[in-house]
C-alpha cells in the first residue's frame, strides 16, 4: 500500500475524531405546564424535576413517560430545587414564604414536610447533597444573617447553621438567586459553597468540619440586584465553576463565568466565556466536558470550563447529567424538558 493511499484511508477517521461535539435533544413530554427549575437525574433511567404550582414529576424509563403529581397543601408553592436519592427517595425545596422542604420515600405518592420557614423574608435558593446523609440548603440574608441548613440523616430533619458575621459580613444589597437550584454545591470534603449576587459576585465556603466560613470574590458581573452568581458546580473537591451574569439583560456579554482550581478560594475568568446571561451549570461525569444553559441557549465547554461555544439557541432554566454521563436532562418554561447528550458534530 502506497503513502498516499494510507493517507487517504486515514483521514476521514482523522476528521471525525477532530470534530468537536454538540448538545444532541430528544424533546419529551414531561406532563405538565408549570415553569421547572428543579432538575436531578439519578442514572440513565430515573429522572425526578420540581416544578411551580405545587408539581413534582418523574421518569423511570429514561423519559418516555413522566408521573406528575401535586404536592398536597402545596399548590401555591414553588418548588426551586430537587434532590433525590432514588426512584423513590426525593426532597424538594420552596422558594418564597413560606419555606419548606418536603419528603418523599414512595416516588411521590405521599409527602412528609420535614421543614417550615414562616418568616415573611425568607426565601431559599438551592439544595445540595455531598452524599446520601449531609446537605445543606442556603437562602437569601436576613437582617444581615446568613440563612443556611444542615443535614446529616437524609433530610429527615435540618438544623441551622450559624455562620459568622465577623468571617463574612454582609453586604447591603446582597442575595442568592433560584433560577435553578444549582446556586450551592456541598463537596465530599465537607466544603458548602454558595454563590451571591448584588453589590458583589462572592462565593460563601462554610466548613463542616471546622464550623468556619470564609469569603471570595469572582469577577462575574455585579453591582445590581439581578447581577451575580446563579449556578455553580464542582467536579471534584478542587475544580469548579461558577455562571451567571444579568438575568435582566440576558444577552450581556462581560463576565458571566468563572473558574476555580483551588476549591472556590480563587476565580478568574476563562479565556472563552459563553456570551450571555446562564442559569444552570454541570460537569458531565468522568469527563471534561461541562453544559450550561440559559434563556438565550445552550453552551458546551470540553476543557473544563476554559472555552466555551454556544450549540443552539434553545432556552432552557436547568440541566442535570446522569452519573454515568451517557445521558442528561434539560428543562424550563411550561413545563418544556428534554433529554440530551454529547455527540460529535
């Protein structure tokens, strides 16, 4: 065989592994109309979404049909985040006044109020797990207070945290944002961090193990109510990212992102961020491959964060990938969800 023919033999193998990859979406049916914030895919099969008015839904067979249901004293309600363990186990956070986390262990047939917040101030951003026991929730300040919960038995029941205001005071104009529940990240270290927005773009790190907290600043937009930090995600206990930007002007282009290498201490802006406001970010598992979404599209980055290229232009509030990375979900307006995953172009 001559060069030349090996060559030619060779470069369509060589031409398909150099195209980059895209977000391919496989529309469903999710079986409700109401706005979905709350996202958690569980594997390949079992995806659980939250949702307003109440709703909860729920696949077992990768999204082919969903189970909805109304949570029962809870119609009024808007449920901002999910967490779920299993095809049966979930919680689900309310955002607003008041405050509440439910409880399922039957895949939501029945659901047990495990926490009450009827302060006419609160309001809880987002929920996160390290693993099956410890969580933590984190809302909006109050009277210049940090508004945190800790679990260490499931959900079964939340204690407050007390978070210093000597190691993080509190700015005037400060608050966290619901857009998708993703706002917090609990890491297998014990680290909870959580973003901010307002005067600042801050990440809070509260230590489990320590009872400290300590602050940090990104150079995402801020300055105004609806600047800051939405969505963060950590791929391991170092590594992490951090979106958002204007929610009000979502095409704005300056500092909507941002990495950390050093477990949130520090963040710098990628050489190559999305353009434009996102709500909801996540790592694909075992990969390098981070998605991240919002009103104006979706954006892919396979270099943990650094460059980023804009897929398509479908808005989406939320994403969340299955462990094993061969299948996500995506969700948003009236009751608009879909499966995706990573492809070559």
């Amino acid at each position: 065989m001559t060069r030349k023919l090996l060559l030619l033999l060779l470069l369509p193998l060589f031409s398909c592994e150099t195209k980059p990859k895209t977000i391919v979406y496989t529309p469903q049916e999710s079986g409700s109309k109401s706005h979905i914030r709350g996202l958690m895919a569980v594997n390949d099969s079992v995806c659980w979404y939250s949702a307003s008015k109440g709703i909860v839904g729920l696949t077992m067979d990768g999204g082919k049909s969903w189970t909805t249901t109304t949570v029962q004293g809870a119609d009024s309600l808007d449920f901002r985040d999910i967490e779920a363990f299993s095809g049966k186990r979930a919680l689900i956070l309310s955002a607003g006044s008041p405050g509440r986390i439910y409880l399922t262990e039957n895949a939501g047939l029945n659901w047990k109020m495990v926490h009450e917040d009827t302060r006419p101030e609160i309001f809880y951003d987002g929920m996160d797990f390290a693993n099956k026991l410890d969580g933590a929730v984190y809302g909006d300040p109050i009277n210049g207070e940090q508004q945190v919960l800790h679990t260490a038995n499931g959900g079964m029941t939340w204690e407050k945290v007390s978070v210093s205001s000597d190691d993080v005071p509190i700015l005037k104009q400060e608050a966290g944002f619901a857009a998708s529940g993703s706002g917090l990240a609990y890491l297998a270290n014990g680290e909870i961090i959580y973003g901010l927005g307002g005067d600042q773009a801050r990440t809070i790190s509260y230590n489990t193990k320590v009872k400290k907290a300590s602050v940090s600043s990104t150079p995402l937009s801020h300055g105004a109510p609806a600047k800051g930090i939405y969505s963060i995600a950590f791929k391991d206990n170092l590594n992490g990212l951090a979106v958002g930007g204007e929610y009000l002007d979502s095409t704005m282009n300056n500092s909507s992102m941002a990495i950390t290498t050093d477990g949130g201490k520090t963040w710098t802006l990628p050489s190559q961020p999305a353009k434009g406001y996102t709500s909801s970010v996540c790592y694909v598992p075992d990969s390098d491959i981070a998605v991240a979404v919002g009103r104006y599209g979706s954006y892919l980055s396979e270099d943990n964060g650094m460059t980023w290229r804009k897929t398509d232009k479908e808005a989406f509030y939320t994403v969340s990938f299955s462990p094993s990375g061969k299948y996500g979900w995506v969700a948003g307006a009236y009751g608009k969800i879909a499966r995706i995953e990573i492809r070559r172009e």
